[in-house]
C-alpha cells in the first residue's frame, strides 16, 4: 500500500519535472521513465538537511533544501518520506502551482525600467549570458530583467549536472500535490519578487551587474557546485559556517543583501510554523538550506521559541548545537 501511495505521488509529479529545455548542450533534464520512478524512490538515499521540532505534544519537521540539484539526487529518502508521511501540512516558501503566484512573478518589468536596462546594456549582456547557457532567449523576452538574472545564476549548474528541473523544493511540491497534502506558503510572490527587483534601480542595476560579473567569469559555477555538492552529501558543517565562504559578507551592501534574504525572511517564517504548529498542525516545512544556517535559522529561531531540535538528517546521537 505505501509502494502504491508514493508511485502514485511521485506520477503526479513528473509532468512539473517536464520542463521545457533546449535540445542543445548540456543535454536536457528528463523524467525517469514510469517503470523506473518506484525502484529510483525505493533506492534514494537522505540527502540534505532535516530536522524533528517538537513542541506541545507534537512534532513538525524542518527540511533544508536545494534551488538545483542532480537527476539521481531529486528523489527523497527514507528519513524524509517518513517525515513526509506523518505531517499533515506541507509549508514551502511559496506554492508554484497557485495561478495567483505565478501571475506576480510573470509580470513585465516596468516599462521605464526596461528601457533603462536595455540602454544600458544589462539586458543584451544577461540575453548574451543565456544563449552560452544553451537557455533560449525567447523563455526571457517578457520576464522581469532582475529575475532572468536570478534564473541564469540557478542554471550555471546545468553544465556540471545541477538542474533547476531536480529541485528538492520543486519536487516535494510535486510529491505532496500527489500525496493529497495541504499546501501552505510561508511567503507570498509580491515579497520574493522585491527582493530582486528592489524599488530602487540601483539596486537592481548593482543585482544585475553581479551576476554578469560572476556567470562571465565562471564563479556563479564554482559558487552553485559547492552548494550542490555540499547539500547531496549532508555536510551540516559545512552549511553552519556558510559565512565563511558564501562571499556574501563582505561589504555592507552585501551583508545589508544578505540579512533581507536570510534573517529577515527567516523571523516571519518562523512565526509562521510557530502558529500553524500551535494550532495543533504537524508541517513538513520545506525550504532553502541557507534558511537552516547559525543563530538567526530555522532550528535556531524555533528552539528560542520552546522547541525541542533533533537533528534527522544527517544522522546524530546528540542534538544539533544550535
């Protein structure tokens, strides 16, 4: 019966995998045939970041996850189909398949921004970026130039095997849509959306020249595989220490970026799980990794609120210092 349950999530999810890739290199993502999908999940391993919170007599659970990731790797383990399993709610930082949702990140950019962007050249140098990628350019012509950007840094990876496509949050969304799981966004589009195209064009504009920066010399790669890597082979060390070498920390502008897109988001989100967990809900809470990391994550923020942390995944006799 639980074979049958979780082939039958896992068949509702393969048509959000089937994106739309060009033919050309890398070769394109691809959903495992139907007849391999139940063995591929039967023989996943855990990999990424989970923990069991546990407060008032009950437990929810906190999943680290990938915005990339390796077609071998997209399937969840044992540890986090169980945790999957026994909650009610799945709590994402948004649900993609709320029409809502994807009508505000689909918007056009602003007329007069546009125009800025295409005299400064930002916007042919970012459509320049993304037929190197092999990533038609047509895919970007009415999307937001902030958010092409913020595309072509998640798919620098396609080359080494890290696809947008495999992504643990996008393919837990597909399994719990399968599985009958309420959907529960911790943030809505309006919010993530302004952290990329700020209301200044300034700081647009510095966004923008950052990823030129970093994709034209090849460190958005080296930067997105140590990440991949890192989450496919649960290196909690690693991630607790990302200060160290997430070169995010070392002007203000950039710590100023990093507190809106770490710390700032983490508060609101906790207070989210906090209510939905008081109010008696057992949530599987599925979100970037970098929201799990040092005194202002997750873990971190709900134990400061009474909960009790154990670390899942990886695998711990003690519980996770916090």
């Amino acid at each position: 019966m639980m074979k049958k349950l979780w082939l039958a999530a896992l068949l509702t999810m393969s048509p959000i995998l089937a994106m739309a890739q060009t033919p050309r290199c890398p070769p394109p993502a691809s959903v495992p045939p139907k007849s391999e999908l139940l063995h591929l999940l039967m023989t996943a391993q855990d990999h990424g970041f989970l923990w069991k919170i546990t407060k008032g007599g009950h437990s929810s659970w906190l999943y680290g996850t990938i915005h990339a990731s390796r077609q071998e790797w997209m399937l969840p383990g044992p540890q986090i189909r169980t945790a999957m399993m026994k909650s009610g709610l799945v709590a994402l930082e948004l649900n993609l398949q709320d029409p809502a949702t994807l009508a505000t990140l689909r918007k056009p950019e602003d007329p007069d921004r546009m125009q800025h962007l295409i005299q400064s050249g930002r916007k042919k140098k970012l459509d320049e970026l993304a037929k190197e990628l092999c990533l038609p350019v047509a895919n970007f012509s009415k999307t937001a130039v902030g958010l092409e950007a913020a595309g072509l840094s998640t798919a620098v990876g396609r080359v080494d095997g890290y696809y947008p496509d495999y992504a643990a949050d996008l393919v837990i969304q597909g399994i719990a849509n399968g599985m009958k799981k309420e959907l529960i966004p911790l943030e809505d589009a309006q919010t993530q959306r302004d952290l990329i195209i700020s209301k200044a064009q300034g700081d647009e504009d510095t966004f923008i020249d950052g990823v030129i920066k970093d994709v034209s010399s090849g460190e958005a790669r080296m930067d997105e595989k140590r990440l991949v890597e890192m989450w496919g082979r649960s290196d909690v060390s690693q991630l607790q220490h990302y200060d160290v070498w997430c070169k995010c920390l070392r002007t203000a502008k950039e710590r100023e970026q990093t507190k809106r897109l770490l710390d700032d988001r983490n508060v609101e989100m906790a207070q989210k799980v906090l209510s939905f967990h008081e109010a008696g809900k057992s949530l599987f809470v599925a979100v970037g990794s970098l929201h799990m990391t040092g005194p202002k994550g997750l873990p971190a923020l709900l134990k400061q609120d009474g909960f009790d942390i154990q670390q899942i995944v990886p695998a711990t006799t003690s519980p996770s210092a916090l």
